[in-house]
C-alpha cells in the first residue's frame, strides 16, 4: 500500500519508528506486537535496560 493513499485518520501515534509502515489494522497489531515484545525484552533485561539509561541520561522507573 502506498502510504500517500491510506485513509487512516494520523500515520504515527507515537509507539515508536516501526509505526511509520503502513499496514492497516494487521500492520497495527503487528506494530503493537512488536512493540510489546521489544518492551519485555528490555525489562526483563537489566543490563540492556542499564545502559540505555546510561545513554539516554534517564533514571529508572
């Protein structure tokens, strides 16, 4: 799908990057997939999660 013609209302609605393919509603959920599974991966990974806060200069939630 060409993303000039998507009718969707707004493209991006700020999870991340990989929200800019458009896909319709299978490329939603997929995104909302991928996105979820990116997120448990960092939790649940202390030293990733340490030095992407080092990184970013963030403190830990």
């Amino acid at each position: 799908m060409a993303p000039r013609k998507t009718h969707a209302s707004q493209v991006c609605t700020g999870i991340g990057i990989a929200e800019l393919t458009i896909g319709g509603a299978a490329g939603a959920a997929s995104v909302a997939d991928e996105y979820a599974r990116a997120q448990k991966a960092y939790d649940s990974n202390p030293v990733r999660k340490a030095k992407a806060l080092a990184i970013s200069g963030s403190q830990a939630k």
